[in-house]
C-alpha cells in the first residue's frame, strides 16, 4: 500500500497520508485539501510515494 492518496470529493481535492490499519481497513489522514488542482494533486501524490519508496528502500540498505 502507498503511503499517500488522492481523494476527489465534489469540487475539492484532498491528499491523505496512511496511518494506521484498523479492524475495518485502513486509517488515512488529510494533510491538506483544494478546491480544484486535481492533476497537481495527483502529481504531489505521485512524488510523496516515490520520495517514500526511495527513503524506505535507502534504510534498507543502510
């Protein structure tokens, strides 16, 4: 699972960060929301997941 999301409702735009797994699936937090910007957003959510994975995967090795 990434760590971050895109969440389009209506007019805003939301990016949310996984926190926590809970009995009835996972717990996501807004870290900020917009009114319209979905294709920046979702660019945004695309570097969060890539600077992520290459933190995730550098600690591995360290």
């Amino acid at each position: 699972m990434k760590p971050f999301r895109l969440v389009i409702n209506g007019q805003k735009t939301h990016i949310q960060e996984y926190k926590k797994e809970m009995l009835f699936g996972p717990e996501w937090e807004t870290i900020i929301s917009f009114v319209g910007c979905r294709n920046r957003c979702k660019q945004i959510v695309d570097l969060l997941n890539e600077c992520a994975t290459i933190s995730k995967n550098k600690q591995k090795n360290d």
